[in-house]
C-alpha cells in the first residue's frame, strides 16, 4: 500500500503534467471555460428549487447550494474515472508509469475545480448572511470526500476496461445514490430508525459535514459521521488494492 504512493511522489512530476492536460482538456474550444464548473450546478440548483417550490417543500436555499456543488465533484469524478485508463490506451500500452496516477490526475483536476468554486460559494453564504458552522473541519471533511472519490475511481476506471457495460450501470446507480443522499432533502427528515441505515452512505456524512462546516445545520450524530468518514477511507484501501491486483491486465484488454 505504502510503496503505491512512494511511486507517486516518484512521479509527481508527471502527476502535474496530467492534472494540468486534463483541465485544460475539460474546457478546450469552451468560450465559457472554467465557468462551466459553476454554471452546471447553478442550473441543477434552480431546477431543483423550482421543482421543490412547485411541491411546495421548503429547504433552505444555502443548504441546497452546499449539498449540490459537493455531489457535482462526486459525480463528475465518477463519470470521468470511465475514461481514466480507456481514455490513455496510449499511455498505458506503450509507457512505463504507475497507471494509477491517471486516475489521481483526474480526481485531482476536478478537485482544483471544486476548491475554486467555493470561492463564490463562500460569497453567497455571506450575502445570504448564514451562521457559519465549523469551518476548521473542512480541510478533513474534503480529504475524505477525495479519498471516497479517488477509490470509487479506481474501482470504476478497472470495470470499465474489462466490463464496457460499466458506463451504462453507473447512470442508473448514481441516479438511484442522489435520491438516497440528504441533497435535496436534510439528514433531519428522515425517520429516526433509518438514520444508522443512512449514515453507511459515505456521500450523506460529507454533505451533512459540509453543511455543519459552512451553515451549521448538521443534524447527524459525530458516531454517525465518523462511521461515514471511515468508509470512505476504507474505500479507498480497496479501490488501491484492487487496482494494483488487475494493472497488468490493462494492456491486454485495451
């Protein structure tokens, strides 16, 4: 496990290289660029307060703004681990690396993506005037969403180069995985007996976290939280040792 990572400080170096193609890969021939990060959101903020406003359910706007921008860098990092290791047959049939740091370049990029939108985010919180929660977890609570991110992609760029059906089956899980996420809805609303249930779903601790840090309202349990922030990093040892288990695969399949 640790020589894994002793191989990516080796080629760090590449590691830039390929956040930084991939960025700029993302908003290449784009004339609005980096501002497509922001807008794809804002539209899903407004469908789902307009759809909500119309069944007459009342959330608090911030809380949903929170909840939507931290499940876009989830479900952008998923949809792009797909093409993490089909998207670079070239690379990987033809150079000597650790394939690994393709998945990392691009949770990574997306990751930059997410930190920049927060600068706005930070800006309507405080032109909503919320209550700030504890902002000194966030750099924890983003670790832990990066290394969910990073082992779910590992686990997916492998299904996608040996299963190809991999791409239509994460449509369908990840539409079913929003709904069972408290987004656009809070923690607070479900039914107490289902609550532990809930927590086992790593997305909902991170955005009840989220919203804890940035808006106080955070209605889960710290033994609720940590059981959802120790799956993700459980995630991530089995994303790395599954991937290790199956690389030199890779080229045979591509």
């Amino acid at each position: 496990m640790l020589s894994v990572f002793r191989d990516i400080y080796k080629h760090r170096e590449l590691l830039l290289i390929l956040v930084n193609r991939n960025i700029k890969i993302r908003y290449k021939n784009s004339a609005l660029g980096f501002f497509w990060t922001l807008l794809a959101p804002c539209i899903m903020i407004v469908i789902y307060a307009t759809f909500l406003g119309l069944m007459r359910i009342t959330l608090y706007l911030p809380s949903l703004v929170v909840g939507v921008l931290a499940w876009h860098f989830f479900i952008t990092c998923l949809n792009d681990s797909l093409q993490a290791i089909l998207g670079n047959a070239n690379l990987v049939t033809k150079t000597a690396f650790p394939r690994i740091i393709l998945v990392l370049s691009m949770v990574l990029a997306n990751l930059v993506n997410f930190l920049l939108s927060m600068i706005p985010l930070v800006g309507y919180l405080l032109i909503a005037q919320v209550d700030f929660g504890s902002l000194y977890w966030y750099p924890l609570i983003l670790l832990s969403q990066v290394a969910l991110c990073f082992g779910l992609s590992l686990i997916i760029s492998c299904l996608n180069v040996f299963f190809r059906d991999t791409e239509h089956l994460l449509g369908v899980i990840t539409l079913a995985w929003f709904f069972l996420t408290p987004i656009i809805y809070t923690f607070s609303v479900i039914p107490a007996h289902f609550q532990p249930l809930v927590c086992l779903n790593p997305m909902a601790g991170i955005i009840s976290a989220y919203r804890g840090a940035f808006i106080s309202r955070n209605p889960m349990s710290d033994m609720m939280l940590f059981r959802s922030f120790a799956l993700c990093w459980i995630v991530l040892v089995i994303g790395v040792l599954a991937f290790r288990k199956v690389q030199a695969r890779f080229a045979d399949e591509l």
